[in-house]
C-alpha cells in the first residue's frame, strides 16, 4: 500500500468540506421556502379571517337597514351577497386549512354564530327581526337596537377568540411573527 501524500488528504478534506457546504447552502434554501410558505398561510390566514369579519358585519348592516324598511331590495341583495361570501369564505378556510385542526374549531364557531338558528346565534336574531319587521318595522328596529349590543359582543368574543386560537396554532409562531407565550398578552 502506497502512503497518502498531504495533496491526497487534503483533497479527501476539501471534497468533505465542500459537500458540508452544500448541504448547508441546501438546508438554508430549505428553511427559507418553509418560512416564506408559512408567512404566505398566515397572510391567507388573516386575510380571509378579516373578510369573514367583514361579511358579518355587512349582514348586520344590512339587517338592521331591513328591519326598518322591510321591503327595501337593496338591503336585502347586500344581505343575500354578505351570506354567500362568508359561505364561500367559511368553507374556502375549512379546506385551506384542515390539516390544522386548532384552526377548524373556531371556523366553526364562527359558522355556527352566523348560520346557526339556536339562540344567541345570527340566524335566530334574523329571523326573529325579520319576523317582527313584516307586522311592524318601528318595532323591529327597536327589537334590534335592543338586542345588538348582547349578539355584538357574543360576534366580537368570537372573532377574538378565532384571533387568539390563530396565533396559538403554530408552534413555531410564524402566523403571527411574535413568540408563542407574547400572543396571549395583546
């Protein structure tokens, strides 16, 4: 056996060196893309949480509009286009992220307040305004300025809630860009 001259070693440890470099240089591409992906699902993420806001908002909106003037058309088509936008919005959320199931419970808390018909949701609000509105809209719009601030705050603690649940959901605390233990104190 031939002894190895220091050119041969030190071409074993550069070759060596080398492909540690790579696969540095390959786990740091890596990391990025995970980064980049995982900012872009939380972009998505609050993006669609705030258009879902939006949308209650606006069937609120328009169902008090109704509650006065029940037969106003306008009202009702931006009622009807809110309820199927957040429709959309709703089931657009429970697929994109079913694979997070922190995320799937307030999106159904959420669903339920708005389309539930149990007390204390939206539909059961609705349809007891719109009830009221069809004899006497006087009424109904005092039943509905008498009735909001409790359905307010139930929406606001729910979409609160869905915010908290957000930022707690991922461990490495990319939906938010704060540390995990800073999104409990907002």
């Amino acid at each position: 056996m031939k002894p190895m001259t220091i050119w041969q070693r030190l071409d074993r440890a550069l070759l060596l060196l080398i492909l540690l470099l790579f696969v540095a240089v390959g786990l740091a591409f890596w990391v990025a893309l995970e980064r980049s992906s995982t900012s872009q699902r939380s972009d998505q993420l609050s993006g669609n949480r705030d258009r879902v806001y939006y949308d209650v908002m606006l069937m609120f909106d328009s169902l008090r509009g109704m509650s006065g003037d029940p037969k106003n058309e306008l009202e009702r088509k931006r009622h009807r286009e809110a309820e199927q936008e957040l429709e959309s919005k709703l089931e657009q959320m429970q697929r994109a992220f079913k694979e997070v199931p922190e995320l799937l419970t307030p999106v159904k808390n959420l669903s339920d307040f708005a389309r539930g018909t149990a007390p204390g949701t939206y539909g059961n609000f609705q349809n007891k305004v719109l009830a009221i509105a069809d004899t006497d809209p006087k009424g109904a719009l005092s039943f509905f300025d008498t009735n909001y601030p409790a359905l307010s705050h139930q929406r606001d603690q729910l979409f609160q809630q869905s915010d908290y649940d957000d930022n707690q959901s991922n461990d490495s605390a990319e939906y938010t860009g704060k540390p995990k233990n800073a999104a409990t104190h907002n």
